[in-house]
C-alpha cells in the first residue's frame, strides 16, 4: 500500500501545511502504509499549454518534473494533498501540477485510489480542502475526509489539526486496505464517467490515445 503526499507550499520547512501533510502520512504509515513525501515547490513543473498532446499519445510534451511526480502518483494506492489558502484557492504550485494532469480527469485515472486533503490558513482552510475534495472526485478517487488550521485560533490550532491530520492519514490507509465504498461519491464519479466517456468519443480523431484506452475498457 503506497500513500504518496504533496505539499504546496512554498515555505519549505517553515510550513504549517507540510507539518499536516507529513502528519497524515505519520497516521497512515502507523496503519501499514508506505509513504513518500513530496515538496511540489522544489520541482520544475511548467504550465499546461493546452497543446492536447497527452490526449493523443498519453505523455506530455513538456520535459521537466512532472512525469516522475505523475508517474509515482499513478502508481500509488492514496493521496494526501496539501495547500495553504493565501487567496481562496490552492497556490499556483498545486494548480499547475493539476492541470498538467488533464489526461487523468479524461480517463478516470484515479478511479480506486483515495485520497485526504489538508490546509493551513489565516482564516477559512476549508475553501482549499472543498476545493481539492471536489477535483479528486472529479478525478475518480474517492476522499477520506479533509482538515486543516486556521492561524487566526492561536498557536494551538496546528497542534489540533497534525492531531485530526494523524487520525485522517489512519483512516485513508483503512479505506484503501477495506476497499471503503463512499455510495454519494460514487454516484458523482458515475455521472462525471460518463461525461467524460461521450466527451472523448466526441473527440476521438483528435484523442487517439485516450479513445483508445476506454475502448480497451469497453466503455464502461
């Protein structure tokens, strides 16, 4: 079982989002896993350029760090995600490795993974995690649960989210090796298949690659 944790924020070892990050691998390590920690910040990952290569031959054309990352991501069982909110969204480290993930929402990529999302602000964590709870279910992978700190509780506040965050990685691991079904999740990943199975027939002279690996799967 291989958790894989990615932080986002660019305060190296200075940060509060790191610590709840490396807390919940703590949690989920203590439940059987193998985990790895990345700092996203420390990678060379360019923008997406919208060129629609990975598409049609399932890599990207860019040549930086963002393989290996997704290629240890693909790989792994569960996903601890991490962000601080500065202004009401992930950093743009996190938003770059996301859309550079394109491929992966078009074919589901992550159906059977989980995943937990963790976030540190001055006030109001929650648009962060809220925001990367929905694109992991839009990714296909169901979310274990979410936490955070909000600096503006006092010193004490980080103390009680690594508390929650050790508890939330305990639990993903728990999820992945009992197979946990989340039925209102599943219902979303459904609808969200389908869509995105019409989208890419609609698409297939253009979307080889992709065209071909849900035919592969029969379209189901």
């Amino acid at each position: 079982m291989k958790i894989i944790g990615i932080s986002a924020s660019p305060r190296g070892s200075k940060s509060q989002t790191l610590k709840l990050v490396q807390a919940a691998l703590d949690g989920a390590k203590s439940a059987g896993a193998q985990t790895e920690l990345v700092d996203v910040c420390k990678l060379k990952i360019e923008f997406c350029n919208a060129c629609q290569v990975c598409f049609k031959t399932g890599a990207c054309s860019k040549k930086d760090d963002f393989q290996g990352l997704y290629d240890r991501i693909l790989s792994s069982d569960g996903m601890v995600l991490g962000s601080p909110n500065y202004f009401r969204s992930v950093t743009a480290q996190m938003k770059t490795l996301i859309d550079r993930m394109a491929d992966a929402v078009h074919c589901q990529l992550f159906t059977g993974k989980y995943c937990c999302n963790v976030a540190s602000a001055g006030h109001g964590y929650e648009q962060v995690t809220d925001y990367l709870n929905g694109i992991m279910i839009n990714f296909g992978a169901f979310v274990t649960g979410s936490t955070g700190a909000s600096m503006s509780e006092g010193p004490q506040a980080v103390e009680e989210a690594e508390k929650k965050a050790f508890q939330l990685g305990k639990s993903l691991a728990e999820d992945i090796k009992g197979k946990r079904d989340y039925i209102s999740q599943r219902e979303m990943q459904e609808e969200n298949r389908q869509y995105f199975m019409n989208l890419v027939k609609r698409n297939k002279a253009e979307w080889e690659h992709e065209y071909e690996y849900w035919n592969k799967l029969n379209w189901k």
